[in-house]
C-alpha cells in the first residue's frame, strides 16, 4: 500500500499547493465545487498544452502563473 499512498499524497499536495484549493473562496458547496472543478480544469488544460508543445516539464504551471 506504500506506492498508493505516495501517489495519493502527491496528487493532495499538487491540489493545495499549486491550485491554492484551501483558498478556495467558495460560500456554498456547489460554489466550493464549481472552483475547484474550474481549477483541475485549468491544471489539465495546462498539462496538455505542454504536452502537446513538448515542453520539457509538463506539470509545471510556473509559465501561466501572473
């Protein structure tokens, strides 16, 4: 179970850290989901664009980050 709980930790520590989700602002539960689906939305959409550019890191969101 150590490999899944190293991906699972993972994945949470790119949510909170590059997503900014504990800053969500959401008011309701549908705002706080509404947000954070927009955010993964916006991540995903990152990662495909570097993949799709060959960029050599494409996780990185440093290049959308102003």
């Amino acid at each position: 179970l150590k490999p899944v709980r190293q991906l699972i930790e993972s994945v949470n520590d790119t949510l909170k850290g590059q997503l900014d989700l504990e800053l969500h602002g959401g008011r309701t539960i549908e705002g706080v989901g509404a947000r954070i689906a927009q955010r993964l939305l916006a991540m995903t959409a990152a990662i495909w664009h570097n993949r799709a550019t060959g960029q050599p890191v494409t996780r990185s969101l440093i290049a959308y980050d102003h």
